[in-house]
C-alpha cells in the first residue's frame, strides 16, 4: 500500500463501481478528442483504404 490505506476515499462513495465513474469520463474524453483532431485529407484516405 502505498498510503498506508487500503482506500484514498471514504464513506459511501467506495461502494460505487468504478466503471460507474470511469465510463462517463472515457467518453466525454473521446467526444472532445474526437472534436479537436483536424480530418484526414481525401487522398491519404484514399491511399489507406483503397475502394
């Protein structure tokens, strides 16, 4: 252990699963990577995924 504790937090909130919190977050963090990244140009989609 690494602060001597076996949990950082306390109270009723270490009940909660993790992924309850986790999964939320992962995909606002993908909406707002997804909105800043500039498209890919035509051609390297091309060359890529040829038809």
């Amino acid at each position: 252990m690494i602060f001597g504790t076996d949990s950082l937090l306390n109270g009723k909130i270490i009940f909660v699963d993790a992924l309850i919190i986790a999964l939320p977050l992962s995909i606002i963090t993908v909406i707002i990577v997804s909105l800043l990244t500039k498209p890919m140009e035509n051609i390297h989609l091309n060359k890529c995924f040829k038809d």
